[in-house]
C-alpha cells in the first residue's frame, strides 16, 4: 500500500523554527520527485519546494526554507526557519515523477501536518 508518513510541525513562536519529515513507503518505484505544499485556512494548496536531480523553491521561500531528500530512504525534510503568522498552515508532502508546481497532477499524499506561527 502506497504511503507518505509525515512527522513533525506544531506550534511555534515568531522567528523560530521546525523540520518537518516524510517518508515514502509501498511505492511501486522510486519517487523522481518529492515536494511539500501548504495549505491556509480558506485558500489554495501551495507549492513550497520540490527536490529531484534539482532543487525547486517557490518565490515566497526566499531562502527561509530548505528541502532535504535521502532518495536511499525515500525520505525528504523540509526545515523552516524565519517563521511568521503568514506561515501558519497545513503542510503536505507529496511525490511524483515529474515536477510541477500545481498539485492536481501529484499522484501521492500525506496525511498533512499542522504548523502554526504564534505573534
């Protein structure tokens, strides 16, 4: 059975910092590609960042987040850092074959994760 187990996020004050995990098990083959996206009460799923041969970031990271993939393990991290309220959301990894930022055509789910940045 195809799974992504996540672990990590919570509650955490402004400016600090979480690392949230996956890991990816019963796949019929390697993932090329995992990501996480997040999700704010009443708006879209976002794409956060993606890790294949290449690294992907979307615009609003700005270097405050890093996504870390053991493709040995099929596992991948993503560290938070520079949190702000703006950041608080449900978090999501995800895997696929190929790369996009739209999560539609992403075929595999966690469960999700919820991070909140208390002021």
């Amino acid at each position: 059975q195809a799974q992504l187990t996540q672990s990590g996020g919570g509650s955490v004050q402004v400016g600090g910092s979480l690392r949230l995990s996956c890991s990816a098990s019963g796949l019929p083959s390697t993932p090329d590609i995992m990501g996480w996206f997040r999700q704010a009460p009443g708006k879209v799923r976002e794409f956060i960042a993606a890790a294949g041969r290449d690294k992907y970031y979307a615009d609003f990271v700005k270097g405050r987040f890093t996504i870390l993939r053991n493709s040995t393990e099929n596992t991948v991290y993503l560290q938070l850092t520079r949190l702000s309220p703006e950041d608080t959301a449900v978090y999501y990894c995800a895997a696929n074959q190929y790369v996009t930022r739209q999560p539609g055509p992403w075929k595999y789910w966690g469960q999700g994760t919820q991070v909140t940045v208390n002021s």
